[in-house]
C-alpha cells in the first residue's frame, strides 16, 4: 500500500471510533433529515445538554457536522449526505447478519 492508501484507512479508523458511541449515532441519525438547533437535537434525542453538547463537540471535531451560530442558537449538520449513507450501509449489515442468526435458531428450534 502507497501511504496515501495508509493514510486514508486511518483516517477510516479514526472515524469509526467517532461512531463507536451510539449517543452519537443517534445525534448523526437525526441531523440526516436536516439542520437542527442544539434544542432540536436535545429534544429529538432525549438526552441531557451536556451530553449532546459533548457529542456534538466529538463530531465537529472529526468532520462529521458543522455548526453555525444564528444569534444565541447554535445550529448542526452533517457536513456530507454520505456520512448518513455510510451509516446505513452499515446497519444494513447488522441487520442481514441478524436475519441469518435468527433464522439459524429457527431452524435448530432453538
């Protein structure tokens, strides 16, 4: 592998640690139908200020949103659709690996 290649993948590895927490997942989640406040995603996710603040300072700081402040509010996004898509692509897996589980068990009768 060239070092390009080398430093892309961790770059890859990087962001997977970002995703590793699925309170962020959550957040990245919502932010997929749009901007939202700090208050939105407080309110879309059920979780605490200090934590949504804290998760939204892990993605800003590995590229996954941007902020932009409009008075007193702070508004998120994603910074590409494809960090939407790639975690879709992901929970595809899960589930089909899911599905073949169960219907593993299924079929000893477990």
């Amino acid at each position: 592998m060239d070092e390009m290649e080398v430093e892309i993948l961790k770059m890859q590895a990087d962001i997977c640690k970002t995703f590793s927490d699925y309170k962020r997942l959550m957040i990245v989640h919502l932010l997929r139908e749009g901007e939202k406040s700090v208050s939105e995603i407080i309110a879309g996710t059920g979780l605490p200020q200090a934590n949504v603040s804290q998760h939204l300072s892990i993605l800003r700081k590995h590229g996954v949103v941007l902020n932009r402040r409009e008075g007193a509010n702070v508004y998120y996004s994603l910074t590409s659709p494809l960090i939407g898509q790639a975690c879709d692509l992901v929970k595809k897996v899960l589930e089909d690996q899911l599905s073949k589980k169960h219907a593993l068990a299924d079929s000893l009768g477990v």
